[in-house]
C-alpha cells in the first residue's frame, strides 16, 4: 500500500514523533512538504486532480488529532444501538468502494494518519481502566480500513499490548486487506478480534476497487485464526441483484469451509444504505456499479434504504443460512429498526 502515494505532507507539530519517523523511513528520497495547516494540501487536491477523492488517496498527511480520542459509534436514528466504540488513528482510506460514505463524509478528500500515538494510547488505557469489569467493545474502521496501512504505521502492534491487560474490553481490527503481517509476529490474547467485510467476488469486482479478493481475505483469516486470534466478519453492505441468494450463499459456504465457526466472535448484517449526497458522487465517480439501480425509499434516518419488505428478506436468508452452519454464532444487524432487529435476530 505504501506505493500508492504521490505526495506527502507533514504537519509542523508532528515533525519528532516516533511514527513520523518510522512511516518516512519507508519514503527514503521522497519529496515530503511541511506545512502549517491542512488548507495548502486540500488546494493543492482540488487544483490537480479531476477527481479529488480518487486523487486524495494519492496524498499522506502526517498530523496530530488533538480532539477526543474515543466516541460511541454513530448510531442512526431509531436503529438498535450495538454498543461500540470508535478509536479513529486515521481517516481516509486508500480503498476505493463504491458505496463508501467518506466520499461524501469528509471534508478533506486526503489520507491522515494521526502521530500523536502516545496521546491515544494514554487515553485510551484510561478510558480501559475506567470500565474496567464491563464488557466492551472497541474498533479503529469507522473513518479508514484497519490494517490496510498497517504496514506502515505497526500500530497494530501497540494496540494489541495495551489491550492485553483489559480482558473485558474486545478490540475490533476491521479491514478489506490481506495485510496481517504484523498480526502473524504475535501471540494474541483472546480479546483480539479480526474483521474481514464481505461480499461475493463479483460485488468486490465493481464495487470495492482496491480491495483485497475475497478468496485472500478468507486465506489471511484462516491464519490470523491459525495464530490465536478470533475472528469476525460483516456482511455489510449486502446488495441486491440478479442471483443475489445465489452468490451470497456460496459466500457463506466458502467461509465456514474455510474457518471454524466456534472461533467466530461474530457476524454483522447490513442492507446497502446511503446518505442522499452520495448517490451523485456514486454515478459520477463509479461508472461500472449497478447499486443505485434498484429502487430505495428515504428512511426516517434521512438514508436511502431497499424497502422494508427487500431488507426483511435480506436479513432473512442470510440468518436462516448462516444459523445452518451454527445456531449459536451471534449475529447482529448495524443501523437497522428496533421492528426489522427483533423480528430477525
């Protein structure tokens, strides 16, 4: 991943931090621009490239997050709340999928990872140390895939370390790559989770540019599980189309033959789902997608959603078929309505 950048940027205040060494350290020779601001770097995406988004995942901001740390994860109105907590090191993302509400979400359109990583670490313990005894759950994906930069920043590493004193708390890698090699130098301890999102290979294909191939997700989840970790996965968005049941199926199928399902902490479904905003940056930036073809209803989230009645059978088919291979897998459904939740789950 680390050839995908064109330029870099580094903030002034993050010129001495460790991370900032060790992430240009893989840049030798490189031009690296510092700046005071994150202006200069958002005109200079929008003076030369047709297509910011695309061209911001050119760019590197290296800089410092000074707000909160940790938030609860961003629950649409009226949908069943999963409890989760979000740690963001990075926003933006280098995988370019189609249905991605970045898109539309972030008000830059370039890459930044945050360097300020003891910051994050010393508030995340004590937010860990606070709940102690209570379950939690905590990821780092809502604003940039997990680990598909994780060979530059190795903040897996540290995550896992400090997680390893907080048996309560589960931490959630959540990614679409296959890059796990610094998951394969550790031991894990059991409250490590790695995600993989899925989709059948066609929907990767048109959908998901960038991304790993379904069948090397499956491969780095079958070792990550031959290392200890726990596994989970999301189905997330499902998308409608001709012989969807079909291809969702042999999904399924390709999965659970290829790891155990008692070491899967869980399955999440969600039904493709999307801000009104993006629908024309969707027909704009992603010519070859067919999502936005069937048809949708504005929900009371102020989302554009499949009907009730087409979600319902999404959830499901995919419950009925993913309860075939174990009763007992917790299956949950992101951003969906307390009537849709309990009538599946």
């Amino acid at each position: 991943m680390k050839y995908i950048f064109e330029k870099i940027y580094l903030d002034r205040v993050a010129q001495e931090d460790p991370l900032t060494g060790k992430i240009l350290s893989n840049f030798k020779g490189f031009d690296i621009e510092v700046v005071n601001n994150r202006k200069v770097i958002k005109d200079f995406v929008l003076k030369n490239y047709e297509d910011p988004t695309g061209g911001g995942k050119k760019i590197l901001f290296l800089t410092h997050n000074k707000g909160s740390k940790i938030k609860d994860c961003p629950c649409s109105k009226g949908s069943v709340s999963c409890g989760y907590y979000i740690v963001n090191f990075q926003t933006g993302c280098p995988i370019d999928c189609s249905y991605c509400i970045l898109q539309s979400y972030l008000n830059n359109p370039f890459i930044s990872i945050y360097t300020n990583t003891n910051d994050y670490l010393n508030e995340l313990k004590s937010f860990l140390e606070s709940k102690k005894g209570i379950s939690l759950r905590i990821g780092t994906g809502e604003l940039t895939d997990s680990l598909a930069l994780d060979d530059l920043t190795g903040l897996s590493s540290d995550l896992i370390e400090l997680f390893r004193d907080y048996p309560n708390a589960k931490l959630e890698l959540k990614t679409k790559s296959s890059n796990i090699e610094n998951l394969l130098k550790i031991k894990p301890p059991q409250n490590i989770v790695v995600a993989w999102s899925l989709n059948p290979q066609k929907v990767i294909d048109s959908d998901e540019i960038g991304s790993e191939s379904f069948e090397n997700r499956l491969e780095s989840a079958k070792m990550c599980e031959d290392m200890g970790y726990k596994l989970a996965f999301h189905f997330d968005p499902i998308v409608l189309f001709d012989g969807w049941e079909e291809e969702y199926k042999s999904t399924v199928e390709k999965l659970f033959d290829k790891v155990n399902h008692k070491n899967i902490e869980w399955i999440s479904l969600g039904a493709l789902r999307f801000d009104p905003s993006l629908k024309p940056i969707m027909m704009d930036r992603h010519l070859k997608s067919k999502l936005i073809t069937e048809e949708f209803i504005l929900g009371s989230d102020n989302k554009l959603r499949y009907l009730r009645k087409d979600r319902f059978e999404i959830f499901q088919f995919m419950t009925n078929l993913i309860k075939s291979y174990s009763k007992n897998l917790f299956i949950y459904l992101c951003m969906e309505s307390k009537e849709i939740f309990t009538s599946i789950i």
